[in-house]
C-alpha cells in the first residue's frame, strides 16, 4: 500500500507490520544521469520487493535529499548534514511505528547513506519502538555489486530499464571521457579522499556503457528479490534484544 | 528546471539565482483524499508558478513528511519533530544557495509547516547566504482561502483538478458525515486544541463536496499566477539586511 | 498567587492546578514608548485575568526576552533565538507542573512569540505532563485586534493606563512621522520582509496617538475577561489526548 | 539607563560599552523569605552598583528562572536546565553586544547560577564579540560572604533593607526551627547532597534571625561598591585575547 | 578490577556497585612538567584510593582530555568544549552504570574540569539510574589544598613521587621565574581573567620547587585516604532522592 | 612526540604538521582477551607508525570510550553515544590543530568507530582548519584482514606479541567453544543483528588459537608499515578542496 495514494481509512484496514522507507539522493550522476537516480532506484526496487513478497507492506514516499556533500562540486547537488538526515528518516520510521508498522526496510539508494542509516536502525532498534535495517540495493545484487561506481554501468543500467528517457545516451561518450575508475583516492587502505571531485573529473565512476537495458532489468528483478526475502526474515524474526550475559 | 531530471551539466548551464522548494506532508485528509494531498498539491503549485513566470527556475523536489503530529490518531500519518524539519528544510535550502540559487521560495501545501517554514525563511535571509520565503498556497488564492478547511473543499477541488484517480469520490458522503466546520476548538481567541481528533471525527473539515473540479482548476491558476508574481519580486527585490538605525 | 513574593510554604497551601505566566519581550516599541512594553501588558493582562477569575491562580514572573531579532535594527533590542526561547519557556513551565500546577496559559505580549509558544504548549501538552495554551492579549480583544500595529494605537493605549508615565506624550509627533500603514511588505499574500526596519523608519506600526487611557482601560478590561474565562475552561477541559481512530 | 523604562531612541544616545544584567532565580528561601529572594536581591545590587559608578551603563531586565531544580521537592521552586539557562544568558548578553554594549557584568543573586555564568563568560569573551563576567553578591560583601547559607542571615537582611513587606517576621521562629547549619552534605572534602533537600528541612540554611535591616543596609552598600570598581575596571581593562606562547 | 586489563567474565564475576572513572586533561604545566599530568594524577590517586578501601571497585580507564580552553595559548593543550565533555563522562559513567556499577566516583586530576563533574553527577543522580559524585584530589588533601596552583608544589611533588621521569629537574628555575603566585586576575572577588596566559608567563602558578617527592608521597596518602573513605560513604549511603516538601 | 609525556615547551619547539590520535573501545572481548583490547592495538600501532616514518609526529592519548553499545550484553563494557563520540573526537583533533598540528591520523583499533570516524574526518577537512582521516589497523593488514572476526585470530595475535599477560591462555578453550564464524547475522546482503550477542554466545568471533605470537609480531609490522606509508602521504598532499565543475 502506497501511502501516498492511499487514505487513513485504508491504512487503517491494513494488517501488517511491515513497511518500507524508500531514501535516496539529489546529487551529480555524471552528465548523462538525472540528479533524481538514486531516488528513482530506491522507488523502483522497494516496489518490486513489494510486490514480489506475499505479504501487506507500507510504502512510504521517497525521501529526496540524502548526505551528498561529497558532491558538492557538481552543480545541483543537493544535500543536508549527517545529523539532520539521521533525525529526519528515524523520526519518519518513529512515525510509521506509532501506527503499528513497526517492522521496517530503509530501502537505500546512495552510498553516501549507508553509515548513517545503519546508525538510524541501531538507535530506533535499540529504542525498542520498531525494528529497522537499511538495505542499499547494488550491494544485493550479487557478483554485480562489484561494478557499482557512480553514474556508472550499474545505476546508469537501472534508469535504462526503469526511466529511460533520462539517460541522455547522445552522453555517454563524454561520460566515459571523464570517468573514474574507481571510488576514492586509497593509500594504506585508506580513502584520502572526502569528495568525489578528487578522483572524478565529471562525476562517474565506472564506465556507464557496460550497462545495458537488459542488465538494468536483471539488477531490479535481484535486488527486488533480495528484498523480498528481507522483508519475509524480518517479518518472522525476534526482534526482542538478547539477555544480559551472565 | 527540475533538479530530478536534470544532470548536473545541465544545471552548471543553467542561468538563474530563482529556486522553489516543494514542501508537504504525508498525512490524513478524511476518508475520500490521499495521505499524499500536500505534496501533490505543493507539487502542482510549484509547477504552476514555475511555468506562469518568464524567468528560468531550478525546482527542487519536493520533500514529502512534514509537522503533522497533530494527526498522528489517524493511520498512516506520518511526521517529524519541528526541530527536524527545521533543519531539513534549511539545509536543503542552502545546498542550493552553495550553487548559486540564493533566491528561494518554498512552496508549501500543508498548514502545519507553515510557522516552521517562517522561522526557517527568517534564519536563512538573516545568515545571509540566501533570501527565502515561504509560500503557502491556500492562503494565495483570494476570497477561497476563508473556505480552506482540511480535505475540505480547496484541497479536493485542486485534486480533483489535478490528480482526480486519488479522490474517492464514493466515499464522499462519509467525508461530509464526520466533518468538522471549523479547524480547532476555540475560546477565547485561544485554540484549546491541540490534535484535529479533538474536533472532527474523520479528519475532515469543510465540505469536500464544495469544492468541484472546475474549482480546482481556478485555484490552481490564482495560486500559479500568485507565485508566479512572488518569483518576479523576490528575483528583483534588494534583499540586503537594513542599516542600523542611528 | 504571586510567585515572586510567596514563600514555598505559600505555594504548598495553595490548592490549585491553575498557572499563569507572563512573556514578553524587551524591544523598541517606537521613539515614545518603553522597550519593555510587552512585559509590561504581560503583566496587566496576567493580573487582570487572575483578579476577573474565581478560581486560585500561580501567577510566575515575567519572562522578560523574546524572539524580537526581527528589530534588532533599532538600539537596546534583546533577543535570543527561537530554539532557546522555546526551551526556556517550556522548561519553566515544566517546572510548575512538577509541583502540580499542571493547567497552564502563557499570557504573552509579543507578537514575535505567538508561533513558538504555540508550538511550546503542544510539546508540552502531548509530552503528557501538563496543559499548557499560549494567550496574546492583542489577539483578544475584539475587534480592536485589527488595529495592533507595533507602538501603535493599541500598545500605546495600554501604557496610557497601566505605566503613563514610560509613555513619551512630547515625542507622539515624532513617532507618528516616521510609522508605517502596517506589519510587513506583502505580495501575493507573502510577507517579503524579516526586519521591521524594511518596513518601518521608526519602529512604530499604526498611529499611537489613536489609542487612549479610555482605551486603554478596555483593552485591558476584554482581555481580562477573555484570559478569566479561558482560565475558566482550562481548568475544566478534558485534556487527555485522543484515542486512536479506529 | 534602565531598558525596560527606555526608548530605542533613547539607547542610541546613551554612550557606552558598559552594561549590566541581572540574574536571579523564583526558588525557595524557607517559610519566611519569598520565592523571588535572587531576583530582588540582584536587581538591587545592579542598581546600587550603577548608581555607584560614575560611568554610563545600561540596565537590562533581570532574569527570573535559573538553575534550581536542586531545590525542587520545596513547592513553586521554578528552574530550567543548564544548558538552556545558559543558553538564555549567553544569546540575551550577545544581543547586548550587537549594538556595542559589549562589556557586560552580570549581576547574580543565585548560588546555582555560579558554575554556568562563568561558563557563558568564558563563551561569550573568547567568541570575540563581547566580553562578560559574572559577579555573585554574596561573594563580594568580605567576611560576611561567609555566613551566607541559603534564606539564612545574609539574604534575610538584604530583604529587610530592600523589600521589607516580603519578610514574614511572624515565621522566623519557624524558619530558625528547621534550618540546617550549613550547605550541603559533605564527607571527604565532597558533597554527596544534590538536592537541599537532602540536608535542611525547611529549606533554610544559616540563622536568618542573624541578619537585620542595618546589616542589609551594609550589605548592599559593599556589595554596589564593589560592583562599581568592578563596572570600572571592566570598562578599562585590555580584553583582547593573549598571543600565543611562542 | 582494572577495566582495561579485566575480561568480561572477570567483570561478571565482580560483585559491587562501586566504580572510579579517572578524568584528567592534556594540558600545559609549566616548562618541567608534562601534558599528562592531571592524567597520572588522577590515575594515581584513584588506584591509591581503591587500594586503601576494603570493598571491591571497579576502575575504569582515564578520560584524558577536558575543559582546558583556558590553556590553548601554550602549545599541546588539548581540549574539547564543555558540552562535549559533560556528554562523554556522563554517557561513560551511564554504560557502567548499566552493568550494575551504578555508584560511582569520578576522580578528578583537573580545576577546569571541576564544575562541569558537579553537573554531571548531579544529571546522573536525578536521572535516577546512578549515583555519581566528583573528588577533586587536590582540594582533598588538608591543608596543603590551599598551595594547589597549576604545575606548582603540589602537582610537582605528586609528580615527583609517582612519576619522576616525567619532571624535568633541570628546568625547575626556568618554571620559577615565570610563574605566577596565584590563580587569576582578580578585583571585586571576580577574576577577570579567562586565559592562564593572562596571568602567568610560563602557565605555571606556585612554586614548583616547594613540593618534593615526600611531600608528593603524603599528598598520594591523603588523597589516597579522602578517596577510600569517600567509596565507604558513597557503598552505604541512602541515595533515593528526597519526597518532596509537604 | 607523546603528549602526555612532554611539556608545552617541547611541543613549541617540535616542527611538524603531523600528529596521530589513538582511538579505542573499552568492552568484551571474549573470555580471554580484556576489555582494553583495542586501545592497546591502537596505542601500540601508533607508536609504530611514528616510529617507522622519517619524520616528527605529535602522539596524542588514546581516548579509551568509543561506539560499543553492541556489546553492551557483555558485562563490563563501557560505550558514549554516536553524537558523543564524534564530538568529542573532533574537537580534541581540532584543538590539536589549533596549535599548528593539522594533518591529523585517527588510528582506530575498534570496528564499532569506523563509520563514525569517516563521518569525523569529513567535517573536520571540509571545515579546512585540519586535514584528518582514520585508519583502522585491522584493515590494514593485507590479507590477514579477512580473518579479523572479534576476539578473535588477529588481536589475539596482536596481545600475544604486545601484551601478552593480558591474555589468559588457559581460557583460550572457552574462547573457541562459544564463538561465531562471522561478524553478524546476514540474510540478503543485509546484517540482520545490530547487538553481538545475537551471533555470539561468548563474545568471541573467530578462532583465537589461530593467532600466535609471530603472526602478531608480523601484524604490528604490516600495520606500523601501511600506517607510516599513510603519513608520509597524508603529510605531502595537497588537501584543498577542489574547485567548483563549470
């Protein structure tokens, strides 16, 4: 049930636990991606996981604007601080929880949110209010998540699939012109880089010509499966905390 | 320009300081509207505005959960602390003024962002990094702001207009059972009321049958026209803070 | 019951669930009026509506800074911010329901105020330990409310009766040259200026010469009354929260 | 120049960097002594200091609600949290400065108060924009700071000086019966009390019998003398921040 | 039991409520002694005083930086806000606390740490979870509190016996000829300093040649001594907060 | 140059940028390995990183108190809050900054810090007054990495070769008979537990017999290695922010 069609009448005759938060990004994907690309990833396979589990699940809106200041370079980036992000999506998962749907899927399209949403399910789990775990859709698809990048060939795959008239294609070259090879800026295991202006020239990591329409469909039909079973275990599992050890 | 479908290239090519920012709420609307009335209404707004004015605008998408504690009695209400939203909305503001589009108005939809958004408006201008005003719809649309109510006739007139498959109109008679004439429980100049379950049964207030689809397409266009007006003037106004007066 | 001049053994024969407390602010008021004009009207008014009630009040001292940064144009303002406010005034408040004075009305005497305190008694009110409403005289007094202005008719009025002598009558003139028509600089139903300076040359809004001592005397004679019968229906209402719709 | 009685006007021709705020507290002082003991006690030591000091200085309204809940299981004890009573001092000083009186003394009459304003001092100075530092009367009155306890000799006469009407003579007997010797419960150089509580039954600490009218006539005289030579060294001294030890 | 060296297991097999948090700082102390010394004065004395009490108490590991903004002109000193460090105790002190060693001593090696501690445990006992109380070393140690200083006899003659490498011997003149004879900048009882580099030349106060290693190994005994009874005390004291006054 | 053991005067006359900031965690792991685990493998991975590196480095203490809450099952650990932790680490980074040592190495020795620090090392480079990144040994360790589990092989190793008293050998069959394989309860790329007690019945994860001696002493060196590599870069790197993409 999307709760943006829906009426409180209908949610009201909703028997579920089960909900699923949709956040994503308004940042650069290259000059060939829309700034919306992680928002119209998160929608897209938190609707599919929806529809491929056989249980009621609540959809919330997408969140929009994520922890992207890493990005700030890139014209149209937009971003708020860690702290207000954590806040904002732990309060809409409290508020969710109020009304029953207390057994909830951040579904994640930005890398740039996965520490912190981690830390939002730890506090609103540990709370005791609800049951929350993030899950950030390239890292569940398999031998795939290897490629992701940024704008590159596993996002730019997902829009081709999904929104294919934002995918400037006549880009792409240019795309591929500027691109990284890789996330970050690493010595000694470390990344010294803070913002992807330091490795990217235009944005992309990953070359966006190795995703095709036909993988972009194979990434949604896995992550969506992949969150399917999410939302099974997490309707089934003990959620209560462990005992003190003694 | 919308932010969600552009690319970054293109907003670097984009001429412009003018910005809007829709800003909802996903929250109850009686029996016959959806959760997600505000935000479309925001959205269809902002748009309105953005295509009645001869200037380019970077339109921002909209930001969908707002200050609705007031309804949290009523399923699927969703919400976050005042101070959140505070914060969300500036910060996502100003990462918009980081690139230049330091004029701002946040089109509003939903009554309960409003003294928020004032106080945000206010901070930013007085930080000076940006100007911003709020704009809030149902109070720009001349002698029909008085019938405002909540899923009372502006708001299912305008979705009507706008979004007609998300009205139920079968259920509309049960909206107009339980309604409320009035927003609060007053005395005293005091509204003793705190949450709208003190005073309407389902959530609605005024007559959603009022409000037709003819309606909704007038309000639409006072509202666009009066943005549209605001953009132009906040595009031209001297926003410098005022000298201290000796 | 006077907070200020009550010794605890006072306050702990006093049988009542019933607070008063005054805020106001210390800001320009104009070239003819005293910056601590809506302390002072906090005050009368407090007092006004304690005497007209039949009941026993705790009346808590004034709090004497507000959210006035909006004239901070003008020498001697003082102001904190609207999250310190709100904190101040709601943990005060708080600390007369530890003590069983748990029905409380802020009588307040700044317009600045109106929103945060608004959102001071709904905290308050939901967080379950007390019930507390904001009340700003000039909203309560009838058809005279429409004439408020800033050092204008109304406030210049209430100092006529209440502190004559903090009323400049031989710089009237001065402060009738340079007031404005009215609060704001609007357009298209939005308030484009955040600092009174923008729209005032003197800081007085509405003409002070219109206001009386007669007037005066009503003014504090309606919102008395209005403040004694909202103490009235405070201490009577059934302020537990809603059920849940079901 | 006293704020509360002044015109914006009025303050712009008032030239200096000098100003004092008063800071009290509406707690208990036994069954003799009223709640607003700290409030009376440190507007009539600004005031006496001002008067003392042949300089300008601005007057700002006193503070009323301070750091108290330590005395909370004695009725009508008001407090706020540390972190927001600081935060009230230190954005009220702060509005001082914005229009240049920025060497400010303020004036305490609470205990409670000490540790916080001399934190917000310390804020305030090396923030840059003002300088500001606490002073406590009963610390500044030389061997008599000793026998200060709490509603006990010093403040007790202090009252009979400035506001005998609030001393209930008839209950001395009363307050002498259940005071406490000293303050706090102490045991290897610690005080293990935290609330008052803990340690005097009726909220009285020292023998209030002690202090009469002529001695809080001599109080009040030490203590404005030494807050005069402290307004003038204020005024005098170098505030800039030392250089860095090289 | 040392936290830092314990197992878990070893931790569950201790039967006590008792614990000692050692809080220290990194800060300057003169040309002859180190940064760390309010560290290893407060590790010192804390194992001192867990030696001599005949109960079993858990130790856990030093915080070693504090409020010492005061220093920040002589270079190394460390510091964080005081916020922060009441937040960092506090929550350290709270984990312990949720292990059962809910009665708790902070040792204290620091003046600039000291009414930030009174706070905290004050915060922690109200809360309800634990009791919590500072010790202060040097203000424990009889008569000789009163020649504290900074780097001075006392904190150099603790040095001397409990960590004699650390003092540089051979720069003892140099740390006497710019040290100061007292704490502050004083007048009106106030001290109108904020910085130690507005009143001594080298940080160092006292005479650090005063306190050799006898006097540091009495010093060590007494404190030692004060602690011990001071853990007696807190194991048997009736740590309910009081009913309130009726 | 280690702080806690120099004085002011030292670090005046130490001509670097650089300094390392140890950071642990106070908790359980396992029944043979103590609490102080990892602030003993960040301590002793400092000190050789500083020691491999051709260049003079500030050693700040190591803070003992980090993000544990997930062992909080296990008796004896100690944990801050997220927002705590980042704090109050950022502002001891920042105070070293301020004194001219602005290229900051955080080395972790606790995976629970990881995210945080990230998050800390952003805010303080994008502030531009410090440059700071984190490096966690253990990540650091070539393939050996994969092994890391909790407890288990490699800080077993590391203790052996650093501490080896703290390891109770005689329990190291205990420590086996109740550990995990993996860190975490997964099922769809997702880790279902946020507390360790949810995979581990003992605390421990991975086999801590696998770790001997020699490997930690081969450990110590790979981290010391990567971790001087890491300064030398961190020491040469142009850390201003890129330029705005036009």
């Amino acid at each position: 049930m999307d709760l943006r069609d829906a009426t409180w009448t209908d949610v009201r005759d909703c028997e579920t636990e089960l909900a699923v938060v949709p956040v994503g990004s308004t940042e650069q994907h290259g000059p060939h991606a829309p700034l919306g690309t992680d928002v119209v990833a998160a929608e897209a396979v938190a609707d599919a996981g929806v529809e491929h589990v056989d249980r009621e699940v609540v959809r919330a809106p997408a969140i929009p604007v994520g922890i992207a200041e890493e990005h700030r370079q890139f014209p149209g980036t937009m971003w708020v601080s860690e702290d207000t992000f954590r806040d904002y999506v732990r309060e809409a998962v409290e508020s969710l929880a109020h009304h029953g749907f207390d057994r909830v899927v951040i579904v994640n399209g930005h890398g740039g949110n996965v520490d912190a949403l981690r830390e939002v399910g730890g506090r609103i789990t540990r709370g005791g209010d609800a049951y929350a775990v993030p899950f950030t859709w390239f890292e569940a698809v398999g031998e795939h998540s290897a490629e992701m990048g940024h704008g590159g060939p596993l996002e730019t795959a997902l829009l081709r699939h999904c929104a294919p008239d934002l995918v400037r294609e006549e880009r792409i070259e240019d795309a591929r012109d500027g691109h990284a090879e890789g996330w970050g800026d690493w010595l000694s295991y470390t990344n010294l880089a803070y913002d992807s202006a330091e490795f990217t020239e235009n944005g992309v990591v990953g070359d966006p010509e190795d995703g095709d329409r036909q993988c972009g469909e194979e990434l949604l039909e896995l992550a969506g499966d992949a969150l399917a079973r999410l939302l099974e275990a997490v309707a089934e599992r003990d959620v209560s905390r462990p005992e003190r050890r003694e």
